[in-house]
C-alpha cells in the first residue's frame, strides 16, 4: 500500500506526486490519500485533477480530527496492520524505479525498514545526543541498522509488525512530537527492535513547485525542533547511546 496525506497549501498540486506513484514499474496494490475532515469537507470540495485520478484507482479517505502528517501512517496500520506500507510526501515527483527499489530490499531483509535517505543517529563520546544537523547520512552498505533515521521524503517501507504498538498513541505523539512524525516512528522502530536500511544514496527527487511555501523542513530543521522533539520522545522511551549499541 501506498499512502500519504496533504493539506490546504498542497491540494491543488498533490496530483503531481499521485501520477508520479502511478507510473512506477512495480505497481503498487493501493495508493490511499489520507484527509483531515476538519479541512476538507468531501469530495467535491477538491480539485478536479484529485477527483479524476479516483478514476486511476486513487482511494481518497477522510478522517476524523487532524493529526496532521501522522496522517500518511497512522491510518493505514490501524486499517492494514498486516499490510506492507510505504509512505511518501506529497511535495516530490517520484521516479519509476521507488517502489520497485524498495520491494526488492525488503525481499532480501524482509523485517527491516527500508528507505532512499536516511541519517545515522549519533551521539558524542560522553553519551549526549548530537543536534540532528550535525548527524551524517547512513551508509548504503546493505547491513540493516537501528540507528538509521529514515526521512519520510524519499519514501519509507515499513513490513508488518515492525512498529511499536504505541505508535498509535495519538494523545502522546502529538504532544511530544506534534510535527516530527519521523522521529515518532523511529523511536516506535527502536522499541520493537527493528533496524533500518538506507537502500541507495542515489535518487532523483523534484519537488513540486510551489509545494515548499508551508514545510516541516523550515519548522522542523532551521528552527530547531527537531532536536527538541527528538529529546522528548527518546527521554520518554529511555532512548540512548546505549540503546545503539551492539
């Protein structure tokens, strides 16, 4: 199953990133939109380029309440827990190969959660957390790792079962994480001991234009809160240096 979810600043220009995921080589069994309800009040309240590609096979769910990006995950375990789930953004025109890239490393390390960008979660030598700016990106040396930090943005294959069934807490991650669900899933990977691969360090990923007037990337990185959602998730869950090590 392919999901993701968008917003008001990013309806008009979604469509770019769904006909994106219906061009790929491995086709993928589902593409679910996820919508807030709180900001769209039905079908016909969209676009007709979203309307249209209905007609493809695109399901549009609306859902009760807004939790925001957590959208793009959180309703497809609840609704497919036994489901192999890769989520996206809705902001990037993606290539053919995507799926096809990440269908084929799950093949090979099948309880692992693959991605096309990642980091490494690093600490410094006295155990403290280094700010996520100063984190390198993870190898690519085919040997799943827990400390790879997957980045939604090139697309994240999660296999069944490879979550923490907290992960659908939404009380609690929307108030120690509320615009960082990489950081909430993540922690959940770590929880139920499930290591990640970063499957390449070579994709190609346009962004749609326009798409970056209102992003989680100028909130979550230039501004800092990042780091700290990511110390009061790993605080909550006992997360540290120790945690990563072998």
């Amino acid at each position: 199953i392919l999901s993701l979810t968008t917003f008001q600043a990013r309806v008009k220009s979604v469509y770019y990133s769904i006909e994106s995921l219906f061009d790929q080589d491995f086709p993928a069994h589902r593409i679910i939109l996820w919508l807030s309800k709180d900001e769209f009040s039905g079908i016909l309240a969209l676009p007709g380029s979203l309307q249209r590609l209905q007609k493809r096979g695109l399901e549009i769910r609306f859902v009760e309440g807004n939790i925001k990006s957590y959208k793009k995950l959180v309703y497809a375990l609840k609704e497919f827990p036994e489901a192999i789930i890769v989520t996206v953004d809705d902001d990037s025109f993606y290539p053919r190969y995507l799926l096809d890239g990440l269908v084929t490393a799950h093949k090979k390390f099948p309880k692992a959660i693959h991605c096309y960008r990642g980091n490494l979660i690093s600490f410094t030598d006295a155990g403290e957390l280094l700010p996520y700016q100063k984190w390198q990106g993870a190898d690519t040396n085919d040997i799943p790792d827990l400390r790879v930090f997957p980045t939604g943005v090139g697309g994240v294959l999660y296999p069944p079962k490879s979550l923490d069934k907290r992960v659908l807490d939404e009380k609690l991650f929307l108030k120690l994480a509320p615009s960082a669900d990489d950081i909430w899933f993540k922690a959940m990977a770590v929880l139920a001991g499930t290591p990640s691969l970063r499957i390449t360090d070579h994709i190609d990923l346009p962004k749609v234009i326009g798409s970056q007037r209102e992003s989680l990337h100028e909130i979550n990185n230039r501004k800092g809160a990042n780091d700290k959602q990511m110390e009061m998730v790993f605080r909550e869950f006992s997360i540290n240096a120790d945690t990563f090590k072998n």
